[in-house]
C-alpha cells in the first residue's frame, strides 16, 4: 500500500490507487452482473429473494458481484473494513472501510430498465476518499477521490451551473415501506411545482453521478443506507455539486441532498417549507 502523508491522511498517489482499485472493483461487478441480466429473458427470471420488504429484492447475481468484490478486497488489502448491501461486515482493523453495492436499482435491473449501477467506495476514518459508480448499461465509469475531482469515463466533469430554482430538473427516490412512500410522495407535491420538473430514476448511486455531470441539477432523498450513498456522494461533491442534509448540515445517508451550487440554497428553503 503506498505511504500515508505524515499526518495519517492518505497521500496523493495513494488516492489515485485507490480510485483505480474503487473503478476496476465496480467494473468487475458490472460484468458480473450484464452477464447475468442478457442471459435471463424476462423479469421472473431474475427475481430472488425479499429483504425489508415484497418489493426490495436481491437477486443472485447482486450476491455474486458482492462476492466477486469481497474477495478481490480480501486478498488485496486484508485488514480493510468491508460493509456490503448483501450482508459483509468484516470490522477491519487498519482504519479504512470499503462499502459496497453491488447492484443499485435491482428492481431496474431486473425489468431490464438501464437506471442501475455498480457501487463501490472507500473511506479513511470517518472521510470518504475514494469512489466509482459504473453504469454497465451505459459503459459509463463514474470516479473521484478526495481532492482530485470527479470524472466520466476518464474526463472531467462538473455540477451545472443553473442559479434559477424553477428552472432545475430534479431528482429523487422513494422507500419499500408504504407508509414511508406517501410521506415522500406527499412532499414531492409540495415541491414539483417550485422547479422545472421531477425525475425518479430508481439509483441513488446513479442520481448523485447525474448531478455530478449535470445531468440533473438537483437529487434529493431519505432513508439511504451506507453503501447506497457513499461513491455517489463523493463523486458529486468533488464535481462541485453542495452536498448536505436537508438542513444544510453534512451529508448523511438517512437525508441526502446534492445540488448545483447555484440552486442549492433555494433548494433548501423550498424543502424545508414542504
């Protein structure tokens, strides 16, 4: 493992070793998982088991790229933290933490809708420092690491820079639970009409890499875990993109906004009255 700076802090090639070993990861998980999605024919093919609840699914191959990247982890770095989606918990005892998600937008991926990816992150103590999020129906490889900017397919890029709230294009997700759906729905009520208009993709992963392209200028959501935030949140903040809560604290996965710095501070106000 290249050296730490003096300080603990990883140091700027190992950054960038990390940022090749976060997008080979995702890639590897991908091919795992396209393979898997152009050999079933249809949707029943594909559906597996249940988790939080009828409509959260895992499919066997979310548990082979889960598997696949585990293990790449384990032989490279064995004393890393590892925290999955499909159920990895290894505690680690060298202060960095991989989290993984093998498969973000199962239900999309199992209708054989493009809005689903492949996440992988890595975090130094309590700082995420390395990140990718591939898109494998896309070929999009999406990459940042901390201090060093974010990237799509290898080039640069950057959060929009729309200033007119009613006239960004937003994103958004919603829960399994029923009851958790309406809340949400309820508030989208409140909000659809203050800007230019709303899209549910199905991927927080892939929602926070389309703020940090510009491809939406705004992506909020609740009740995110760990792995479903963690590269996406990286990647738009080193576009530039304003990661926060909803009250403009840090970002957290139970209450993740990231917005083009130009509509962020309205953004918030228009949600917290919602």
């Amino acid at each position: 493992m290249p050296p730490a700076d003096n300080d603990g802090t990883a140091g700027a090639d190992e950054l960038s070793a990390l940022r090749a070993m976060c997008e080979t990861l995702a890639r590897g998980a991908g091919e795992i998982a396209l393979a898997g999605r152009r050999e079933a024919i249809g949707a029943t093919e594909l559906a597996g088991t249940t988790k939080s609840s009828t409509t959260d699914i895992a499919t066997e191959f979310d548990e082979a790229a889960e598997a696949h990247v585990v293990g790449l982890i384990r032989d490279l770095r064995p004393d890393d933290a590892i925290i999955g989606e499909e159920g990895t918990a290894d505690p680690g005892t060298s202060g960095y933490s991989w989290y993984i998600d093998p498969i973000d937008g199962t239900t999309n991926y199992v209708y054989d809708q493009p809005a689903w990816s492949n996440s992988v992150a890595v975090a130094h103590g309590d700082e995420m420092i390395a990140a990718a999020v591939y898109v494998p129906p896309l070929d999009e490889m999406f990459a940042a690491a901390a201090g060093q900017g974010a990237t799509l397919n290898g080039r640069t890029i950057s959060a929009s820079d729309e200033t007119d709230l009613s006239l960004a294009l937003v994103g958004t997700g919603f829960g399994y639970q029923p009851s958790i759906r309406r809340e949400q729905a309820e508030r989208l009520v409140r909000l659809i009409t203050q800007v230019r208009d709303v899209r549910r993709l199905g991927s927080a992963a892939v929602d926070l890499c389309m703020v940090a392209c510009g491809r939406l200028d705004v992506y909020y959501e609740l009740y995110l875990n760990s792995w479903d935030a963690a590269a996406g949140e990286l990647i738009a903040r080193e576009s530039g993109a304003v990661t926060t809560d909803f009250t403009g604290a840090p970002a957290r996965p139970e209450e993740m906004v990231a917005a083009a710095p130009g509509v962020h501070a309205a953004f918030l106000e228009a949600l917290q009255a919602s």
